[in-house]
C-alpha cells in the first residue's frame, strides 16, 4: 500500500469513527442531564474532547495530503503538530472534570446534595456506550500502526470502553449501597485516565519532533529532474520519502517509443540511479519502468523530452 493511500484509508476510519462518536455524545448529554450524574457527564465532555481530537486529526490528514507531496517529511509533521494539539484538549478536559469533581465531593461531605443520581439511567448509557464505543474502536483497530494521529484515537477510544465500564460498576454500586459519592469518585478516575494519555501522547510527538529528519528535495524537483534523462517519455507517481534513517526515492518511469522497442529498460535505470547519486545524493530507489504507449510522435533514444 502506498503512503497517499495509506494515508487516504486512514483519513476514512477516523471518518466514520467520528459520526460514530458524535451520535452517541448526544446521548450522553441528555442522560448525564436527566440522570444527575457526575461520571455520565465526564464521559460526556471526555467525548466532546475525543470528537475535537477526530476532527483535529482528519484535518491534519486533509491539509498534509493536499499539501505535501513529500509524505514521510510533510504529512508527518503535520500528524504530530495535530496530536499534541489533541494531547492538550486531553489535559484540559481532564483538569477540569477533576476540579468539578473535587467540588461535589466537598458539598456532599458538608452536606449540600445537589441531587440524587439516577443510577438506572446510568447503567443504561453506559451499556449502550459499550456498544458505540466497541463500533468505533474495531473501525479504527487495523489503522492504528499507520498514523500516530489514528492510533491517538484508537488508544482514546480503547480508554472510552474502560470509562462505560467504570460507569456501569459506580451505577451497580449505587444501587445496592445507596453510595451517591461513588459517582464522583468514578469521574475522578475517568479524569485520570484522560490525564495520562494525554501526557503521553504530549511526549510521543514531543521525541518525534525533535528527532525529525532533515528535510527531504522535493518531489517536483526530482521528478524534473529524472524527466529530462535520455529515453524517458514521462514521468509520474513521484515520492520522497525516509526509509530506514536514508533519503529514498519511488517513481513510475515511462520509456520513449523506440527505447521500449529497443528493451532499454536496464540502460534507463542506471542512468536515473546515477542522476539521483550524484545530484540529490539519493543512493535507494525504486523505479518501475514502463512501456511508453503507442502514438504518432516517437522520439529516438538519447533525444531528451525536455526543450
């Protein structure tokens, strides 16, 4: 699979993650409302959050992949810059459902209810979050190795499961105790979660950053370049990109008419590998050479296309 359609497909799961997402945070506002409860409501604004991450990492994948051709160099930086942006809505949504929990539990231990929570409805958005939240993490399971951002939500989304099973316990443990600080401390917790994984999504893109590898030529350059060699028609499908910690090149190469007739594929190759050494000091390549399509303006070998 290529890098664009790598890239592509991963745009798509996050896609149909975040309508998933989305329609199930509707839910949970209406229930944390009616229900009166803490926890729903920290899952709730954990959603709001997961949905801004979603949104924020589709649009890193739309700006990298119309922008930059140089993928490995361009769309990566941009997966970072949109992960720690995602890792700092994480600490903020999880200071703040801290901070409101600290503030329940102080007026419930003086005495001042705001309510009792209804752990039925509890345990009834909670079962359905399983559900919705299981659909969006089996969507986005297969991608989360190929984008720091898709794995962001994949990890967030794994930790949404855990939040409605948290829920569903704090709900069963009203129910027969009667405990209506359970609901806090289960928030609370829920906070922590989110709290972690965003320092350590904060610091992932943090390494990544700073170990960044120089910049790469770029593609239009080498595509140029490689489009003005003798017994080359075209050119097309040009990529830079990394590969193990070295400049590599990928390209589609189409023959003149009478090179193809004349099998110069081999003579074609070590002369763009040649160009590529001794111009870009690009020493991997991979170059599929093809047959030029049959038309009316053949050019001998060793006539450059270029005027």
């Amino acid at each position: 699979m290529t890098d664009i359609t790598t890239h592509q497909a991963s745009r798509k799961r996050l896609l149909i993650a975040l309508s998933i997402t989305c329609s199930f945070m509707v839910i949970q506002l209406v229930a944390a409302y009616f229900a009166n409860s803490l926890a729903v409501f920290a899952d709730a604004g954990h959603l709001f959050v997961h949905n801004s991450t979603l949104f924020i990492a589709i649009l890193a994948s739309s700006i990298a992949i119309h922008l930059a051709r140089n993928f490995n160099d361009g769309f990566n930086k941009a997966e970072l810059v949109g992960g720690l942006i995602n890792g700092s809505l994480y600490l903020a949504i999880s200071l703040t459902i801290l901070t409101l929990g600290t503030d329940r539990f102080v007026d419930m231990h003086h005495g001042h209810e705001r309510g009792e929570v209804n752990p039925q409805i509890m345990a009834l958005v909670s079962i359905l979050g399983f559900v919705f939240h299981g659909s969006a993490a089996w969507v986005l399971y297969k991608g989360r190795k190929e984008s720091i951002n898709v794995y962001a939500v994949f990890l967030h989304t794994f930790f949404d499961l855990l939040s409605t099973v948290t829920t569903l316990l704090a709900s069963v443990i009203i129910v027969f105790t009667g405990w209506q600080q359970v609901d806090v401390l289960f928030s609370m917790l829920i906070a922590v979660f989110v709290l972690v994984t965003g320092l350590r999504l904060i610091y992932q893109c943090l390494q990544r950053l700073r170990g960044a590898a120089p910049a790469l030529p770029k593609a239009a350059r080498v595509e140029k370049a490689l489009a003005q060699l003798d017994h080359v028609a075209s050119v097309h499908n040009v990529t830079v990109s990394m590969v193990d910690n070295a400049p590599a090149v990928g390209a589609h190469i189409v023959l003149k008419h009478h090179c193809t007739l004349a099998a110069h594929d081999a003579k074609c190759r070590a002369a763009a590998e040649r160009m590529l050494q001794s111009k870009f000091s690009i020493g991997h390549s991979v170059l599929q050479i093809e047959a030029s399509a049959i038309d009316g303006n053949h050019q001998p070998c060793g006539v450059s296309g270029a005027n």
